[in-house]
C-alpha cells in the first residue's frame, strides 16, 4: 500500500486547485475561541510563536497567528489535536540551523531577513484533516492523521497545520492522540538512519548485532522497539536509573555509561554490525572500535556539524567544510578499518509511518510518553526538555474535548455552507 501511494504521489501533478471545503468568503473562522467579529474572519488561530530567537522568553501564545491554508493539490490542512517536542525545537528556538532552514523555505531569497517570523516551533502532530486538496486522494475530511512537520514548514504547537500528502500517514487506532504525538519525528529519523544509512531492513535485520548509544531518549526508546521488531539484537547505552525502562522496551543487554568508561564495558562483547549513536561527541572516536572490520558494518551518528556550521561560517563555506569533514572521516574508516562513517538524518515520510502504524497496531511498538503538558503550559514543556535526561517524548495537549467537538461541528459546517453556496450559484446561473 505504502509503494502505491508513493508512487501515486510521484506521479501526481502539482496543480494548484483544491477541492476546499471552507469555500472562500465562508464565515467560519477556526479560532480555539469561537471568533465572532467579522473583520477576523477566517484567518486566525492559537499558536505558540516566537517573533525572534532566544530563551524560553522568545515564546509568545496568540490567538492572531494565520491559518495555513492548503496551497497545492497535493495539500491537507489538519487540526492539531496533540504536538511532540524535540530536542531541535529547543535548538530552533535558539537560532540554530537558522540560515539553511531560511533557504530550504525560501530559495531564491525573495523575502525580507525576517520572513520566517512569527514562527511556529513543534515537530509532531496528531490531529484530524479538515481540508484536502484536489489531488489528495490518499487522505479525506474526518481521517486522524499523524506526521513529522519538517523544520522548515510551520510547526505544530497551533490550531492547524499543513503537510503535503506524502508526510502524513493514518494514525495508529490504538493509540490516544498524545501517544500518537510522541512518534512520528523519532520514527522518521530512526528508520532514515537505520534504512537509508544503516541499511537495515524488516528483512535484513535479525542476525544483525545493533548498539543504540543514547538509549533512553526519544529515538532511542523508538530505535530499541523498531529493531527488536524486525527481529535484531539490541544493545544499549544509558544511565543507570533507565535499565529499567530500556529493558522493558526489549534491549538484550544494557551498559551503563554512567558506572564507568561505556567503551571498555563494550568492548568486552562481540561486535556490532551497526551502530546508531544519538549522543555524538567523543562517542565516535571509541564507537569504530567496536564495528565488525571489513565486515561492512555501519557506523551511523544523528549528531552532526551541518546545521551548526552552517550557522557559524554561512552557506557556502559551512556546507563545504561540512562534506569535506565527512569524506575524510568516511574514507579513514573504510581505508581503516573496512567500516562504513555516516551521518543520518530526518526525512519527512509518511508511507513510512504507515509501517509503523502497522506495529504499532500489533503491539509490537509501545508509545513512551515521559511528560505531557497543557496548550497553555508549553513554556513548561520546552523547560522540561531542557532539563535533559529524557527518559522518551514530551508532548503537548493542543485540542481539548470541546475542540474536538468544535472541529468536528466545523467539518460539518463547512460542508453544509459549501453545499448552499454550490446551490446559489446553480440558481443565479439558472436566472442568467
Ligand atoms: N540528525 C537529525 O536529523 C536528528 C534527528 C533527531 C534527533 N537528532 C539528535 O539525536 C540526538 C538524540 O535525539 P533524541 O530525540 O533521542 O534526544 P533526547 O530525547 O534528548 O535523548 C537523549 C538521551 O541520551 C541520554 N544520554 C545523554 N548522554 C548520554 C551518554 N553519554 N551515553 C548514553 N546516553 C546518554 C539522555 O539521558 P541521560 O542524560 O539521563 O543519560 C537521554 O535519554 C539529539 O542530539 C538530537 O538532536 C538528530
């Protein structure tokens, strides 16, 4: 189904018509709060933003953000009913990855230096779709969806978010919407880096020896379930005080990098054909020890320069300091030691989420939901992650119950004024 779908979506024609429930000059507004005023119609919504980088001070709640609107054919617009944080959130918040984030959003820097103000941090979302565009046909009105919102798209700590087709993925029934909120952006980074960099498959993976450095945070916790899934076996890095937790999530064996030097407690056992390192740092030096040589065996860190070099020495040359760094370290290590170096990355994919659906469903991925704040708490949330030591996700409550009922009252509203205002332009084009 997964093959299908992307290969629809490859085919499918960027035409910019939709087939837009909320038809232009309807009266509906999608405020949390029931907008009244006419002159506010439509457009807004309650957002967290930030109007420049900083600290926790930067986040701002309003009730005037704009609502995205679905503006290709291939576009949902969704009400958020639940948004996951990230690490990156609180890197974004600083500034971090500002300057190639602005160019993916705007390439041929049409805008001015700020355009990306206000900006909606939240990475995950779980919500409902309330309006399709014309080539959608994977996605209606009503479905509950869940996605990864790429970094350089408005984030999901709003009312409503938009994605293209091809990020977003039915979200698992077995789920509430903050568990399903806890997953999609680990998933999408864990299975790009074990897929796309690591080479592993459902099919590939169980006599495979996997060691997950940073266990017990988001993608590991994610990481540890995926790959004892697809039939692996899981080493882990973590604290003391989360043996418990990671073990529970099926790890085989767990080291405690806390209780002494974790390179010479794994240098003990048999080798690894993979690593995915989520701590990044000294770890690689000591990590391509404990690959099998000339084996193939990957090496694969989610910690990389990229986005901070290009932040510190600008586009150009932070982008080609940046690839020289990792040839060289990619050619060492294969000269070397006959092991593969690589950096792994998130990739938005919702035909992947439909796979994780599916185990999720089957019980075989359980949602790790550390923390959960309300809308009016986020600044809370993003405290929270700043602490560190995530023991999996933090997520946020954005729709309470009333909203669900409001959404839905919405939909269907939306349908009926799209049906009178189809009905009057049938009769004033009977009178012409
Ligand atoms: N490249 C990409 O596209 C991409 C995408 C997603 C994430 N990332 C990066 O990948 C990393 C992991 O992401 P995440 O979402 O899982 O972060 P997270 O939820 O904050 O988890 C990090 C975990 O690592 C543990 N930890 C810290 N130091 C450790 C050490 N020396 N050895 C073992 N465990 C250690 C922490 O707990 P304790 O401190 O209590 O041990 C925490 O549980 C982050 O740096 C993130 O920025 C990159």
């Amino acid at each position: 189904m997964a093959a299908a779908r992307l290969l629809y979506l490859l085919n499918a024609k960027a035409a910019c018509s939709t087939k837009t429930l909320a038809g232009a000059g309807s009266s509906v507004c999608f405020r949390r709060n029931v907008c009244s005023s006419p002159s506010r119609l439509q457009s807004c919504m309650s957002a967290w933003v930030i109007d420049q980088y900083g600290t926790n001070e930067v986040l701002r709640y309003t009730e005037e953000a704009t609502i995205p609107s679905v503006s290709s054919a291939s576009e949902v617009l969704i009400k958020v009913h639940a948004a996951g944080l990230n690490p990156l959130d609180l890197s974004m918040r600083g500034g971090y990855g500002a300057k190639l984030l602005k160019l993916r959003r705007d390439p041929l820097s049409v805008m001015n230096s700020d355009s990306e103000f206000p900006l909606i941090l939240g990475r995950d979302v779980s919500g409902v779709v309330v309006e399709c565009g014309s080539a959608v046909s994977h996605f209606a009105p009503g479905d509950e969806v869940w996605a990864a919102v790429p970094p350089w798209k408005q984030g999901s700590l709003a009312d409503f978010v938009t994605l293209t087709e091809f990020e977003v993925s039915h979200k698992p029934k077995s789920l509430s919407h903050i568990e399903a909120a806890s997953i999609p952006y680990v998933a999408n980074t864990a299975l790009s880096a074990l897929v796309n960099a690591g080479g592993l498959c459902r099919d590939s993976s169980s006599n495979k020896r996997v060691l997950i450095t940073g266990g017990s945070g988001g993608v590991g916790t994610f990481s540890i379930q995926l790959l004892k899934a697809w039939g692996a076996h899981v080493t882990v890095t973590c604290s003391q005080n989360a043996e418990g937790l990671v073990r529970g999530l099926g790890a085989d064996e767990v080291v405690d990098y806390t209780a002494g030097d974790p390179a010479k407690q794994l240098d003990v056992m048999e080798k690894f054909d993979v690593i995915l390192d989520n701590v990044g740092g000294e770890t690689e030096q000591w990590a391509m020890g404990l690959l099998k040589p000339w084996s193939g065996a990957k090496y694969i860190t989610l910690v990389t320069p990229l986005l901070f070099n290009t932040d510190s020495m600008g586009l150009l040359d932070g982008t080609v300091q940046t690839g020289l760094a990792l040839q060289k370290k990619a050619i060492q290590s294969i000269s070397s030691r006959g092991v593969f170096y690589r950096w792994g990355f998130y990739a938005p994919d919702g035909p992947a989420l439909d796979e994780v659906r599916n185990l999720v469903d089957a019980g075989k991925i359980l949602p790790v939901v550390e923390a959960h704040f309300q809308f009016s708490h986020v600044p809370q949330g993003f405290q929270k992650l700043e602490q560190g030591h995530a023991r999996g996700k933090t997520v946020v409550r954005v729709a309470d119950d009333d909203d669900d009922r409001q959404a839905e009252e919405l939909v269907q509203d939306v349908h009926t004024e799209t049906a009178d205002s189809e009905q009057e332009v049938h009769e004033t084009a009977k009178q012409n």
